[in-house]
C-alpha cells in the first residue's frame, strides 16, 4: 500500500491555499501543526490555528461578570416528547428549545443585543443573531444563527441542524464578522451538571448550560422532585450591566417554565 512521505526535518510542507490563508492572517505554516498526509499544512490546520489565536487573545483581555440559577424543566421535557410524537415535523430536541427561549428573550431583553467594538466601544444590534458552540474533529467553533427569534420552533430545528451540518464540514471561518452578540454553550450531553463559560469578543455574552437532573425542591412548602438544569450566564460588564444580564436570565428561565410560550 502506498504511503505519503514524511517531510525532510526542519522542512513543513503546505497547500497553496494553506499558504494564502496563514499570510492573510499573518501566521506562517511552519508554526502550525500539519494533520494533512505526511503531516502536511492545510486549509483545515490554518483555520483552526487562526480560531485558537483569537479565542486566546480575547480571553485574556474580557471581564466577566456571571450569574447563575436553577431552572425546573419537567415542563419543557414533556413539551418536547409531545412534540417528537407528532409525525412529519424535525424532531426537536433539548438544544433546539434552548435556543429558541434563548432568541425569545433576547427579543424581550434588547439591551442584551450589544456588541463590541474595537476598543471598548459598544454597538448595539438590532436583529437577534445567537452563536452555537459545536465540537469538531479540529475544534469548537461557534456558527451563527441569524434573526433566530423570528424562526418558529420547528423551522429553526431545521436550520440548526443544518448550521451544525455545515460547521462540522467547513470549519471555522477565520476573519469574518458575524454579528452574534451571545453564544449558548449546551453541556448536557457531557454529563457536566454547570460551567463558566469565558465570554469571547465582539460577542458579550455566552450561556453555558447543564445536564438535566433529578433533584429535590421545595414548593409551597413542601419538598418534592423535579427535574432541574443549571443556566450560567456570564456577560462582558463593558456591554451589558448586571441589571441587564439579570432581567435576561429571568425572561430565559420564565420561558423554559412556561414552555407553551415557546410555540407562540
């Protein structure tokens, strides 16, 4: 069986479009690690260097503030099984009524939809366009969902399946503005019952939320089990206030109780 050579030492060999892209953004190939054939540089190997580059660089330079709260989801569990059961719609899932409560409540909360700028200057936006963390083979990359609120429930299902789809084929996409201003983050597939998530600019907010949970509660006195997830949300203080942030958090969990609001 034929098999690619490796390199000469202190040699990287890179694609054409490889060597384009890491110019553009002012990298150079012989710094990144190569998963191509004979560890060869390509197109995959620079976007992701790129992403690692800009996550790192924001990171170290955002504040957050962060808030965090319960949300009973018993409601919104059988909401959704009633909906699975329906024939010929998307099959809807966990993460597709997180998203949906999530683009509702930026609607309700406007002041949320603020993003940064060079600096620490802040624009405001006017639609609703919410980023969704996804795991790769080459990394976390946050494609955008645009005007999610004015998707009903069943049309956004479909089109974050196909954003998901895409994200995994392309990659990131290094350099280019997306408008988003908060990223949701669903660790509940991982098991992780609650996560601080780092807030990455021009975006100002991101909402990481937890694994649902059985667990004891008290209601109107009385202790009983309900099914609970954990929202954490944590915002750049340079965009959105602590008042701001907790008028969302409020908006979001009332959704996720009142889970009919979700089809309106």
């Amino acid at each position: 069986m034929a098999t690619t050579a490796a390199p000469p030492p202190g040699r990287v060999f890179s694609s054409p479009l490889a060597r384009r892209l890491a110019r553009a953004a002012g990298l150079v190939c012989e710094e990144i690690p190569g998963t191509g054939p004979g560890g060869r540089v390509v197109r995959r190997d620079v976007l992701a260097a790129v992403t690692h580059r800009r996550r790192r660089r924001d990171t170290v330079a955002c504040p957050a503030l962060t808030l965090r709260g319960p949300v009973p989801v018993g409601d919104l569990l059988d909401l959704r099984h009633r909906l699975n059961e329906v024939g010929g719609v998307p099959h809807v899932s966990l993460t597709h009524l997180l998203v949906r409560a999530a683009a509702l409540a930026h609607r309700a909360v406007p002041s949320m939809r603020a993003g940064q700028t060079a600096g620490t200057g802040v624009r405001p936006h006017t639609a609703v366009d919410l980023a969704l963390a996804v795991a790769t083979e080459r990394g976390l990359v946050t494609p955008v969902l645009r005007d999610a609120d004015r998707l009903p429930l069943t049309a956004l299902a479909d089109a974050v399946v196909d954003l998901v789809r895409r994200a995994r084929a392309d990659g990131p996409r290094p350099g280019r503005p997306d408008g988003a201003t908060l990223t949701l983050v669903n660790l509940g597939g991982y098991g992780v019952e609650e996560a601080t998530v780092s807030v990455t600019p021009p975006r100002s907010a991101v909402l990481a939320v937890g694994a649902a949970r059985p667990e004891a509660v008290v209601v109107d006195g009385r202790v009983r089990v309900e099914t609970v997830l954990r929202a954490t949300l944590s915002v750049d203080p340079r965009a959105v206030d602590g008042a701001v942030a907790a008028a969302w958090l409020r908006e979001f969990t009332a959704l996720l109780e009142q889970p009919v609001r979700l089809l309106l």
